[in-house]
C-alpha cells in the first residue's frame, strides 16, 4: 500500500496517538490509580494490553465484546481480524470488488473484500473465507505483513514451528522486532489468537512502521518553520528514489503539552551527494515541541520571543518594576526630579529557545509629547544589549542621564534564529 497508507495513517487520529511510541507505556499501578483516566470501560485489559487497547478503541478500529469486556482473552475470528485491519488501514470498504466467498455476513463482508483486493488476507478455500473461525497465529503474520509491507525485513528465527505458507511472514514478524514468539523456539503457527495479543501486535506494527528506516539520521537541521532537512550518515543508495526516502522520513512531533502530530513530507529534494533530504511540511509558526525523524528528538521553537518583568533603578529611590505578562506592551512610571529622571538603569527580561543574543536591539522613539524630544519622534533613542538568563540592559549613554519629565512611547524588536519578531512597546511616563 506503501505511501498511501502511511498519509492515511498520520492524516487520522492515530497521529495525535503516536507519542506512544516514544513514551513509557502504561503501568499496573497507573492503570489501578483511580486518577488514571482510560476512554474505555473495559475491566478485562490490564497494563499489558492498555495502550493497544485504547489505541484502538479512540480511533474506532475495535470495539468490546459487551460495554465492560474487550474480549482480551477470547480468541480473535478471522472476521474481526478483517473489520478491525480494514478500518484501521482505512480500506474502502464500500466498494471494493467481490471476493467470491459465499459465507460473508453484511458486517465482515467490506472489509474482507477490501482486505483481498490490496492482496492483504486470503481465504480458506477459493470461496470460503470462514469469518467466524479462530485466526491463526500464522494468518494473522501474513495479514500484519502484507498490510505494512514488511516482507523484505524477512531473517532467519530460531522457531521451529515456522514452516510452511506463513514462514516467510513470520520471518518478516521478527526480522522487524515485532514478535518474539510464544517460546524461544516455538512461534505458535497453528494456535490461535486472543483479541488483546492481536491488539498489541497491531499497535507495535504500526508504531514499528512509523519508527523504522533504513537511514541513520546525522542530525536534523530546522530550516524554518515549514522546512526540514534530515542529514545522513551515509549517501542513500542509489535504489531508493527520493520519493521513497520521504516515504521515511515522516516526523513525528509533541508540542508542548500534551498534543502531537505528524508531518508528512512534501516536495522532496534530494542533495546530489544523495546525503540530505530537504522537504516541506505543515507550517509550525507558533509551536514549540521535539521533532522525532527518528528515536532522537530535536527541539524546536517557533514562537516569538516572549518579554517579562523589567525595572528601572533610580538614584535615591526604590526600584520600579514593570510587567509585559502575556502582553507585548508595558507602562512604566517614574518620578521626576527637579523635572528630569536618570533611566540609564533600564533593563528588561525577553526569552526565547532560539533568541538572537548577539545582535544588540534599537530601540525607537515612536512619539512623545515633550517639544524638545519630537525630532526623535521615528528615529533610534537608545540600544539594548543582552546580559544574561533573558535580561538585556539599556546601554548607558550621558543622554539618558536627564530625561525630561512627559511622555514617551519607545518600542524595540526582538527577533529569533528563524525570524520570529516580537515589538515591544514601553509606554513611560515621567511625572
């Protein structure tokens, strides 16, 4: 199915889910602490089945055998098997081409249509698909393998059992990491399925499917908010085209909070010495998180530069404080005397991950009503440099010494590596 799944797959709900991959799975005594909140009510899945579950049952794959069992130890029908892969690989299940069986209800009948026509399952007999058997461990490597198109992951396993029609996907099952069998030499061919074990190989399938490449990532390099470019280790082989390196470089991404989502490449270009990939992706103007291109994340922040408190000592008198909060202005009084204010002490606080520090910022008086100030009205009034920890200080100069009392309204832009800008405006009044 190859490109197409995987734009199904990230463009659902099981984007916002793939952080499973990268964070600890849920605990026994998570799962038992009162405060843990699952969206099923299932009393039948414990720790070990409780991501696979839930995963399942928030994208509408699979649902209960009644409102509080899941079914987690009954054995999984050929026909469920087929409802719940169709959905979850978004098949269209409504018109897909007959198969041919004769013994498919309304329920299963889309599905296993859907699932024979993309080459995905196959029937018992040339037209009989047995929707209400058990599925066999064996079958159930085959359906795994050729929706995910893992064949070619195939290696040699120490199971004696893996013989016949499913070895080769038993092989691909574990060459990928996916199964380690029921016993270090017995894989369990012939033995049938429960639901919660099928639940959790589908899930680590797809967590598998999303994580695996066949390049090692150097390092990520951020271009902006709506380029990535991925250095490799190595030069890709020249039998993989550039489309089908995108095809792995799908980036998963957790912002701050809770949320995640996935990128999916667009636009590919690959670097004639065939060691960078450079592609677009959703903007993230705005958004700060940790990129996944692989098991290494990669911070990133979008967001403009933020301000916060600052102050103004003056001679004689205690410190004045003032707050950009959330805001990007902030009013500033400070008192006069003999009818002039020394601010030579201005200072104030603006972070950001990406911050350019180096670069001292103008500020800009943008008006006043003091007469003898109005031909600075437009033009720089004064430099800020950084300091340290997010503070940057006014550079002192003679003329800051005796600012007449009145009204000013200054305003400094500070910018990020990646161009965001944030203007700051101080409103200060000397009375």
């Amino acid at each position: 199915m190859g490109n197409s799944l995987k734009k199904f797959l990230a463009s659902t709900a099981i984007a916002a889910m793939m952080a499973t991959a990268i964070v600890p799975a849920v605990s026994a005594d998570e799962l038992e602490d009162p405060e843990y909140v699952v969206s099923y009510s299932f009393e039948d899945v414990n720790s070990r089945y409780a991501d696979a579950v839930s995963f399942l049952y928030d994208i509408g794959a699979a649902k209960g055998i009644s409102k509080t069992e899941f079914g987690t130890y009954n054995n999984l029908t050929r026909g469920d098997a087929a409802v719940i892969l169709a959905y979850t690989l978004g098949l269209d299940t409504e018109n897909a081409p007959d198969a041919g069986f004769t013994d498919l209800n309304p329920r299963v009948e889309g599905a296993v249509n859907a699932l024979v026509a993309e080459g995905i399952a196959s029937g018992v007999t040339a037209d009989q698909f047995k929707p209400h058997e058990p599925l066999s461990r064996g079958a159930m490597a085959k359906f795994l393998v050729e929706a995910f198109d893992l064949n070619h992951l195939a290696v040699e396993t120490p199971f004696t059992d893996a013989a016949g029609v499913f070895a080769p996907y038993i092989e691909a099952l574990y060459g990928a990491g996916i199964t380690t069998g029921k016993t270090a030499t017995s894989y369990g061919t012939h033995q049938e399925i429960m639901r919660g074990d099928f639940a959790n190989l589908l899930f680590n399938t797809i967590n598998f499917y999303f994580s695996y490449s066949p390049f090692v990532i150097d390092f990520v390099e951020l271009i902006d908010s709506n380029t990535l470019r991925l250095h490799f280790e190595e030069a890709v082989h020249e039998d993989f085209t550039v489309e089908e390196i995108a095809e792995y470089a799908y980036t998963l991404v957790e912002l701050s909070g809770e949320e995640s989502l996935i990128l999916i490449p667009e636009n590919p270009v690959l670097s004639d010495d065939r060691k960078t990939l450079t592609f677009d992706h959703e903007d993230l103007s705005g958004l700060e998180g940790v990129l996944y291109p692989d098991e290494n994340g990669t911070a990133f922040d979008f967001k403009a530069p933020e301000a916060g408190k600052g102050s103004v000592v003056m001679e004689g008198q205690n410190s004045v404080e003032f707050d950009f909060a959330v805001e990007t202005e902030a009013d500033i009084i400070l008192s006069a005397n003999n009818g002039v204010a020394n601010i030579n002490s201005l200072q104030l606080t603006v972070v950001d991950s990406a911050l350019k520090t180096d670069v001292p910022v103008t500020i800009t008086l943008k008006s006043t009503d003091v007469e003898a100030a109005k031909d600075g009205e437009g033009k720089t009034w004064g430099t800020l440099t950084y300091f340290n920890n997010g503070v940057w200080n006014l550079v002192n100069a003679p003329a800051y010494d005796s600012i007449p009392a009145g009204n000013y309204v200054l305003e400094a832009q500070f910018e990020d590596g990646f161009d965001n800008a944030t203007v700051l405006t101080m409103n200060i009044t000397i009375q």
